[in-house]
C-alpha cells in the first residue's frame, strides 16, 4: 500500500462527514483535524465514508497537525 495522493485529487476531495478540507498523511489516510478523524486509504483510493474513520487520540492529533 503506497497512500498516494495527488496534489490535485487532494484539492478536490472533502470530508463526507463536514464536507471541510483533509490533510494528507503519508501512510496514514486523510485527516479531518476538525473532527479528529482518520480515513483510510485503500491500494490508493480514499475510503471516504463515515463509518470507516477511526478516530485520533490527542497525541496523534498533535503529531498530525504538526506537519
């Protein structure tokens, strides 16, 4: 799995839920820093549904946003 997003995929997906921007987290997933959710990406394709994020504990939060 190589998680590869491209800037212009990532300028044009949204978060299903809030419908706000994602950051990109390499080998990772894409991150709602909003809603301290995690969606995966599956063989380079984003898994966007709700019920497939996992949320993020407050550590991760901090390291994901640090970027």
């Amino acid at each position: 799995m190589s998680n590869r997003i491209t800037t212009e995929l990532l300028q044009v997906l949204a978060c299903p839920e809030d419908k706000g921007e994602l950051l990109y987290i390499p080998d990772k997933g894409l991150y709602n820093p909003r809603l301290q959710k995690l969606y995966p990406i599956v063989n380079d394709i984003p898994v966007l549904l709700i019920d497939e994020a996992r949320a993020v504990s407050d550590e991760e939060h901090a390291a994901f946003t640090a970027y």
